[in-house]
C-alpha cells in the first residue's frame, strides 16, 4: 500500500513537472550534501526563459528544449515549439522528444571511459595498442606511443579531421581503422590539437571489446540505464523509432525546411552518435555536476576536465563570451579559462541538429539547449545566461552564503546568526 501511495505520488509530481517547467525536482543521488532551492537563481531563471522564447521568434527556429540545473535542482525543464514544420499539425517538443546531439556525443565517450577506468577495466594513461593490437598509424613507433589521453584529447598527431569523410560515406568502423596508416601526421602525439571523429571513436571500439558487448549495450548497461535517461540511445533506429523525434530543418531562402532523419556518424558513435531528449540531458547534467558518483568518481570527473592542450579556436566562437582569457581541450571537452571560473563546455552539429552544453563546476549549475534547426539560438542564448548570472551571482551567491558564513568552513563549525 505505502509503495502504491509512493508511486501515486511520484507520477503526480511528473505531472507537475510536466505543466510547469520551474519546479525544483531533487535527484536521486544518495547522501550527497547539496545546497536548499534559491529564489533568486529562479528569478533569473525566469528572466532567461522570456529572451529564450524571444529569441525563438527571432531565428525562426522550429523546434528546441532547454533544461537548467543548479546543484541538484532543476530550475528549468522545457520543450518550445514544434517537432517539425508540418502544415495544420500541432507536433509540440517536449521533454521527452528526442534530438541527435552531434558532438556532445565526445563527452559520453570520454565519460564512459571513465566509467571502465573507475572500474580498473581501463586507465586513461594506456596504450591504444594494448586494448586494440590492430592500432596503426603513418609511423608505427608514434601509434605505439598513443594514450587513450591522447585519443580524447584530440592529440595523437594525426591530421585534421582525418577520415570524417568515411565516417559521412558510411564506412563500417573497422575498415576505417584499417585506414589511419595512410593518414598523414602532423605532429608527434601530444604537441598540438587537432580535432577528430575517426580515431576518436577508437575509444568506442575499445569499450565494445574489453566489454565483450555491442557499443549499444555499453551504452544502455554503463550509462543510459543507471541514469534513468530513458529516450538515450546510439543507432539510427533509436530515433526514428522512438515515437516522439525531432525532424531536423535546413534553412531556405524563406523558411525552415524539414528534411529527413539520415544515418550519418552512428558508425562513429563517441564522436557524434548519442541521441537524446532533454529530461535525459538533465540526468547528465547531474552526473556531470558531480551528483552521480556511483556511476562515476570525482577523481575522475576531475581527470576528465583537467585542461589538456591549447586549443584555438579558429571560428572565434567564443568571441560572444565575455572575459575569455584561455580555452583548452581536456579529455572529450572544451574548457573555457575566465577571471572569476572555468566552464566545462561542448557544442554539436549533426544532420542540422545543434545543441550546447555548458557546466559551471565551482558554483555547480548547467545548461544544455538542444535545436532541430542549426540556427544561432544556442550560440546567443548560452552567453546571454552566462551574463544574467554575472549580474546576479552575489545576490545568488548571498542566499547561500549570507554576512558571516564561509563556504569553505563545515557548517557545524559556522557562527550562529
């Protein structure tokens, strides 16, 4: 009986929930110590929600979801306009509405990895070859020599984007392996950066065999299942049978055009594979908060985020950021270096689905915004909430920590006011 009342009353939230993006909802996460609901976060949350829908209107975009977590709360839970461009037909996005992420797809590769090396199935220090014998490059003493650090931190040597174009023809992933001796190098491993997607994924072949297991497994058992990320999913017919998708648009000279779902990269899964919706991209959001570490440690969420390599920027994406003072790439993500904090952040791009997310690890809040249309709504709108938290961060900041209480001394230990 008490187990029915319990469930009762858990769906009735979800329905809340549903209806009302701005309720705070608490992750299971154990006994973890986390921080009571702030109202002046939510106000500014708020404040974001109007330019976002806004910002809709101006770009035109179809269709796109936001979620927004602060510790373990989240503040903002919400789906906006439609599913696709489709005359006479209301087809909302929800949360639960699936979209391809592109290259946020890297950060799942990455903290999978993770999860294997918390297991001792793996370190982040071993050799390619040790896991992947078959593992060659242009020099055979240099693809001896290559990490997995090396691999996810888009420092192996190997040319720019070597190979994507295989990835896009569709190549099975073991014949484009078989590929990589003919690569030109640029550089020794570990000198210089120089994005990827095919040798990246190497890091997917590599899970796929310790694990005796189809990547799609790994996936579902490692991360999707113990998260609760219900829509996840890493093939083509994850998305386009899953009932409730996302079409993405293109744009022409007058609107927003659909086009269809293609299966482009899910031979490529880490670099750009992962589909998902944005209740599933706000469990990730927790784990990446560091409010999951039964799935995986903070020494290696840690690891994962050390700044790595110089990474410059030649879009000059980040010129819509104030106060960038360096950015870098660590091991599946960029880290954006300003005076006050360092941001955890990655974009993706894929068969004209955009999406961004951003992780603030020192004041713990994160933001994903996912698009069915590669517009410049995610590009404007994350800076747009970095700088309504710069404006509001004492008054933020004050709630938790009023006149006389230290962050950094245990709460037993504090004065009485």
């Amino acid at each position: 009986m008490k187990d029915h009342i319990f469930l009762s009353l858990f769906a009735f939230i979800g329905l809340l929930l549903l209806f009302n993006p701005f309720i705070s909802i608490e992750s299971h996460i154990g006994s973890v110590n986390h921080m009571s609901h702030n109202p002046r976060f939510q106000k500014m949350v708020r404040e974001f929600d109007k330019y976002f829908q806004a910002e809709m209107k101006k770009t035109g975009t179809p269709g796109a979801a936001v979620v927004i977590v602060q510790d373990t709360s989240v503040y903002l839970l919400k789906g906006y306009g439609k599913r696709r461009n489709k005359w006479k037909k209301k087809e909302p996005v929800d949360i639960n509405t699936v979209f391809r992420i592109g290259s946020l797809s890297k950060g799942f590769g990455s903290i999978l990895t993770g999860v294997l090396v918390d297991e001792d199935s793996l370190s982040f220090d071993d050799k390619v070859q040790k896991h992947l014998p078959q593992f060659s490059l242009e020099s055979s003493e240099q693809a001896s020599r290559v990490s997995l650090r090396h691999i996810l931190s888009h420092t192996s040597g190997i040319s720019y984007h070597a190979y994507t174009d295989l990835i896009e023809n569709r190549w099975k992933y073991d014949d484009i392996l078989a590929m990589f001796p003919k690569a030109k190098l640029a550089t020794k491993e570990g000198e210089a950066y120089s994005y990827q997607n095919a040798i990246y994924s190497v890091v997917g072949k590599i899970a796929e065999d310790k694990m005796s297991q189809p990547l799609e497994q790994v996936f579902q058992e490692k991360l999707f299942d113990p998260l609760g990320m219900e829509n996840a999913s890493v093939t083509y017919k994850g998305i386009t049978k899953s009932g409730n998708h996302a079409w993405p648009h293109k744009l022409t000279k007058k609107y927003w055009k659909q086009v269809p779902i293609t299966d482009k990269y899910y031979n490529a899964v880490p670099a750009g594979g992962v589909n998902a919706s944005i209740s599933d991209m706000a469990q990730w959001c927790q784990l990446l908060l560091g409010n999951r570490p039964d799935i995986v440690s903070e020494e290696t969420l840690d690891d994962i985020f050390t700044p790595h390599i110089n990474a410059h920027n030649k879009r000059k994406y980040f010129s819509r950021w104030k106060d960038v003072k360096e950015h870098h790439y660590s091991l599946g993500w960029r880290i954006v270096k300003r005076s006050q904090d360092e941001l955890v952040y990655h974009g993706g791009f894929v068969n004209n689905f955009k999406g961004e997310i951003l992780v603030n690890r020192k004041d713990k809040f994160a933001i994903c915004i996912l698009t069915n249309a590669p517009s410049n709504l995610s590009s404007r709108s994350i800076p747009h909430f970095l700088n309504l938290y710069e404006n509001n961060r004492n008054a933020i900041q004050e709630f938790w920590f009023p006149e006389g209480i230290d962050e950094n001394v245990p709460q037993e230990e504090q004065p009485s006011l």
